[in-house]
C-alpha cells in the first residue's frame, strides 16, 4: 500500500508493507508544504502537492511494482471547488487565512450556536468549512462552482478521474448531520450555500477509482492501480493506529495541532459540552472522535521560523535540551487563544501574552520554547481531563501520536501535568492508519480497530518505536497550581 499523508508542514508517501503478522512502514518521498501568500490572500500549493504525491507513488512503485493500493489523507477543511467541466476554480486557500474574520460570529448569531452544535456535533473553529463558505458567498467563483472537494478528494480526483466526498474529512465542514453522517441539507440551505456542491458521500474502506491511463504512465504502474478511500482526515487515519487497549485511553495526536480526546461510538452534544468547545468528528467504523483543538507544536514550528529568518542559529534538538534545563512552569500562556492562529511573530505574541496575564516575560529561545510546552501540557491536562468528565469515560492511560511523540520532554511534561502515564508513538500513526484502513478493504487484515490496533501492539514495540513516560512523583501540586494560574477550571 502506499500511504499519501499531506500535513500543514510537509507530505510524505510512505510504503506500507503490511501482513496479518506485522506491519512495516518506509518513507519513499518527503517534501515541504510551503504556503504562498498571493495578492491579500494566503494558498495552499495544491499542483505542486499533486506532483509531488505523483513523484511519491512512483518512488513507491519503483520499490514495490505489485503495489495494491493508494489512500490519501490530509488536514481538514479545505477544499476546491470545481465547475461543470470538472476544471479547478481558482485556488485553494489556507485556513489560517483571514477571511473569516468575523463570519462565525454572524453565523452563530443567525443559526444559532445550540442549534449548529446539536445538528453537527463540531467546535467552532474560524475555519470550518462553513464559515469558509459563507465568507465566499457571492463571489464569482462560488457562483460557478458545481462541485466541492476536500483537499484528499481531489488528489483522488486528480489521480482517477472519479468524485467523492470521503465521510472523516466531511464531517469537518460543519455542514453534516452528526447523528445521520449525511449532509445537512437543513443546515446547508439555512447557510444560504448552494446545494449542488456536496456530492456523494463514501466511507473509509471503499474504492475511490482507479488511477488514470496518463497517471499509470507518469507513476510508473504497469497495471491497473486503485485508489482505496481512508480516514481522508489525517487525525481519522490517526487515532486508527493508537495502540491502545480496551477503551479506557485519552490520545493526542500531536503534530501541528495536538488533538485531544476520546473515541466513542456515539457523540456528546450537550450544552457543557458545546461550551467547552469539544467536536464530534466522525471517525473509522462509525466511532466517533471527541476531542478539542489544542494549537499544538504550530507554536513552535512559527517561532523557529521566525528566529531562523533573524539569522538566529536554532537547532531543534538543542533548543528542547536547553528548553528541559529551564525552570518548570515559570510562565503559561492560553495556546488557545486566537491570536496565535494566523501565521507571523510568535515569539513577540507570546512574549504580550505573558506580560498580558502577569506571568514573567521568557527570554531567548530556551525560555520561550519551555512556556510554549509547559503551556501545551497545561492545555493536554485540561482536554484530557475535560474529554473524560464530559463523556463519562475514566482515562487511564494517554497515548502520543504524531511527530510530537518524537518530543521527550513535551511527552514528560504531558504525563506529569495529567497524573497519567503517557504512551508515545507510533511517531507515523497518521501513514500507518491510512494504510492499515486500506490493508483490510484489500482483505489482508480482518476485523475492527481493536484488531488493527493489536496488530500494532504486537508489531510495535520491537521496532522500538513505543516509549511509556511515568508521571514524576510529587509534581502534581505545581500543575495544579498552575492550572489555576491559567485560568482551567478543571483543577
Ligand atoms: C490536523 C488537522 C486537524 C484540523 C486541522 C485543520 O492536521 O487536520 O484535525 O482541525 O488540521 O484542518
């Protein structure tokens, strides 16, 4: 199987070579996902993501000519949209764009907050596809427009020929019925968006079409070459492969953001839930991803752009050592807040934030990195703790997927503010979910994700990619102070 796994930073194909006795994952193409900031309005680079998933897959297929299989998966939210011809209108934009500057609000207030959260299940994030939409409205590319697709459906599309909506990343829009998993046609009309633009949906498992006669060519397939839908949001494909056992376990997949919860098989749609921001995305096997939206690693990943470009010589395995050697918690900051969404001056952000709340302001590079993770883990605690009261779940046990799995100090400091042991890894659980989905479609693998997660469990550990940090002892009176210093009423 080939995995193509597009996140914010970068996109990987990876070859997942995979049987009922084990699972093996290589990287064969990596490459920047660079945005690009046009006229007032910032893009994704989507022809440069299709060329390079098409220099992935030969990669691939220059290793493995009997490949069986392709998924794709990326972030949420975004999409092309098309005309009649099937030709993309205009180009894709980043939802860390402003455009929806005050579109939730004017949403909210026409729908109504209760009434969008108990037909949708999701958070309300700037920038859901809804408020994408309506801030487009009238605009003469939406009025063109016959045909939506989200970022992995129209690589898919691009590849095959064939349209589909795959479900995971559908329910992201806001605009699916959370307890139907069919598009709100109620919501869509109340939005004044037009109907025409949401097409058949698909699940995970299902074919997607096979790759066209020039894209054989130009991969280097000799036969025919099928694209298998997945988990399209790669958070979906992730929480497929948390190796947890039983369902007592919390995740955050940690990477750019670090999204946090619980997986259930049916949504929480209650008012405390609807005010603690928490979304009921749709997961593999009809489960249910409640989980919160935590900024994550982004605020890292800006900040060391913006030191790099000053010419500040920043290497990230030294920054995280000096990070570790930084007095504990000596300043928190709220991650959440909106001003650190948009991309720009994170250090000085950070730096008004602080100064706003009282909290000492952190200097060079050490200190901010460790108010930025001693701030996550604050925020990890507080999601974890939140996802397991508001949906009557004990939590025994926090696993860490994602490159932030590859972080030891944020997994340490995660395991000391939860009072929980923290499982890191799989470091790639977004490529492995997205193959392991495939795998069983293919008929390789049988059962649920409690199977695909034992084979993980039973893989794994071997190739060392598994690591448990325990909570240090006598810690938990400075996180709790701390928690209340930032504010968390979750104690
Ligand atoms: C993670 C992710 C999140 C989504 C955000 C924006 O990569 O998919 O789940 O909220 O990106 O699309």
């Amino acid at each position: 199987m080939a995995a193509v796994d597009l996140g914010a930073g970068s996109g990987r194909v990876m070859l997942a070579e995979i049987a009922a006795d084990g699972v093996s994952l290589t990287e064969v193409h990596r490459f920047p996902n660079d945005p690009v900031r046009l006229l007032d309005t910032l893009h994704w680079d989507v022809l440069r993501l299709y060329a390079e998933t098409v220099r992935g897959l030969r990669a691939a297929l220059a290793r493995r000519p009997d490949l069986a299989s392709v998924g794709i998966d990326s972030w949420a939210v975004d999409y092309g949209l098309l005309d009649t011809t099937g030709a993309l209108l205009g180009n894709p934009v980043h939802y860390r764009d402003g455009r929806t500057e005050g579109v939730p609000e004017r949403v909210v207030a026409a729908l109504g907050a209760d009434r969008l959260y108990t037909t949708t299940g999701l958070q309300l994030l700037p920038f859901n596809t809804l408020f994408q939409l309506v801030a487009a409205t009238g605009t003469p590319i939406l009025d063109r427009a016959e045909r939506l697709l989200l970022i992995p459906d129209l690589l898919s599309y691009w590849l095959t020929g064939v349209a589909g909506t795959e479900v995971t990343n559908a329910s992201t829009t806001q605009l699916l019925d959370v307890r139907t998993r069919r598009w709100s046609t109620e919501l869509i009309s109340a939005a004044g968006l037009p109907e025409r633009l949401f097409g058949p949906l698909r699940q995970p498992g299902e074919p997607a079409g096979d790759l066209r006669a020039e894209v054989r060519e130009a991969v280097g397939a000799t036969g025919p070459l099928p694209v298998t839908a997945v988990g399209s949001h790669d958070t979906a494909s992730a929480v497929v492969a948390v190796p947890a056992e039983g369902d007592r376990f919390a995740y955050i997949s940690c990477g750019t953001w670090s999204l946090v919860g619980v997986e259930l098989p049916e949504p929480v749609l209650s008012a405390e839930s609807r005010e603690a921001n928490f979304t009921n995305e749709a997961g593999v096997d009809g489960t249910v991803r409640y989980l919160r939206n935590v900024m994550g690693l982004w605020l890292l990943q800006e900040s060391l752009r913006v030191w790099r470009s000053r010419g500040y010589d920043v290497e990230l395995p030294a920054l995280l050592a000096a990070a570790a050697r930084e007095p504990g918690l000596a300043a928190v900051v709220d991650p959440d807040d909106p001003v650190f969404l948009p991309p720009g001056d994170m250090p000085a952000r950070l730096a008004r934030a602080c100064a706003e709340r009282g909290e000492p302001v952190p200097d060079g590079p050490a200190a901010i990195t460790r108010c930025i993770l001693d701030s996550l883990a604050l925020a990890h605690r507080s999601a974890v703790r939140q996802a397991g009261r508001l949906a009557d779940r004990s939590v025994d046990v926090v696993h860490i997927v994602g490159g932030g799995a590859r972080n030891e100090l944020l997994c340490q400091l995660t395991a000391d503010a939860c009072g929980l042991p923290v499982v890191a890894g799989p470091v790639e659980a977004t490529a492995l979910g997205n193959a392991l989905v495939q795998a069983r479609a293919l008929g390789v693998l049988d059962g649920g994700l409690a199977e695909l997660r034992g084979l993980l469990r039973r893989t794994l550990p071997g190739s060392g990619s598994l690591r448990t940090y325990q909570p240090t002892p006598g810690v938990e009176i400075a996180w709790r102070d701390a928690a209340e210093r930032a504010g968390r009423r979750d104690g």
